[in-house]
C-alpha cells in the first residue's frame, strides 16, 4: 500500500513508508516541514499553502464530527479531480430524520449508513468526471464496491479501517489507494 506525504510545491508526491523522503530533485526539499500529527497530511514548505489534500482530509475529519454512530466517527469528502469543487460529503450515521444513534452494538451490524455511502448518494451521476474521495477511515469491502460504481479513481483515507478488503478490491481494480499520514 502507498502512503501519501502530501504534495510539494514542486509538483511531486511522496511515496513510501516510514520516515518521509523528499526527492533529491527538488529545489525546496531544505524547506520541508512535517507534522507528526496522525491523521492529516502535512506538506508545508515554508511560508507556502496546504496542500489540497491536507484541506479535504481536514474536511472529512470535520465532518466525522457530525456521526451519530456510538463506536466509530468517520467522515468522507467527494472531490473533482483538479480540487476545485466539492462534489458530494457525508458522515456515518442513521437515515435521514432518524434517531441519532445506533440500531445495535454490534460492530459491522450497526445499522448506521457509512459515511462513504452518504457521500456516493448525494453525488450526481451526470458528471462523468474522474473523482477523489477522502475519508477519515480506509472503506470496507461494501464501500469499496460503492466507490469502484460512482467513478471515483483515488481514495485518501487517514485511518486504517480493521479489515482491509475494501482496498485490497479498491487497489485489484485500478483505484489508486493512499494512506494520509
């Protein structure tokens, strides 16, 4: 799996595991800046802007704080391509105008609609325009399905979900998958 350190003024990302290595290449690699804060996605060049990425996986964390799930907070944000628009968002929780919590407590059977799916719900089908999604934690298998029909062509996620299916299938049908660390 490829974890994604942010992209950096030069244009280029960061892949790997560990520590993060800057390219040799880049002119602004004595300049990098990263945050060992868990969940987020830090690539600060002095004096430059967050990255996009960094924006929407902070986005998705706000949005988790809306879920009305009682064993787990997660968020999703659905994005064009080039970032410029908000495509769709949802947290995990029950339907609409339902109560603010969990049919049961058993995990995997809450009966909460996942935060994945309430973004893909919301989404319009018109546009047939590559699409990222960010979500605070990785998808399950059943999301994976969801976000393999909506078109999307990247997932971030911060969090790694307990089962791993849903990027194993995500990844097996050309979905690129990144860890924001």
């Amino acid at each position: 799996m490829s974890i994604l350190y942010g992209e950096c003024k030069c244009g280029s990302y960061e892949v790997g595991s560990g520590s993060p290595v800057h390219l040799d290449s880049c002119k602004y690699s004595s300049k990098r800046q990263v945050s060992n804060n868990p969940g987020y996605i830090y690539d600060q060049v002095k004096d430059a802007r967050p990255s996009w990425e960094s924006i929407y996986i902070r986005f998705a964390h706000s949005l988790a704080e809306r879920s009305s799930c009682d064993r787990a907070s997660v968020g999703s944000v659905i994005t064009s391509w080039d970032h410029s628009r908000v495509l769709a968002i949802g947290y995990n929780g029950n339907y609409r105008g339902g109560p603010n919590c969990c049919d049961t407590d058993e995990a995997g059977s809450c009966g909460c609609l996942h935060a994945e799916e309430n973004a893909i719900i919301k989404l319009d089908f018109n546009d047939h325009s590559d699409k990222r999604l960010y979500t605070t934690t990785s998808p399950c298998l059943m999301c994976a399905k969801r976000i393999i029909n909506a078109g999307v062509v990247e997932v971030i996620f911060a969090n790694l979900y307990r089962k791993r299916e849903g990027i194993e299938l995500l990844q097996n049908n050309g979905i690129k998958v990144l860890c924001a660390l």
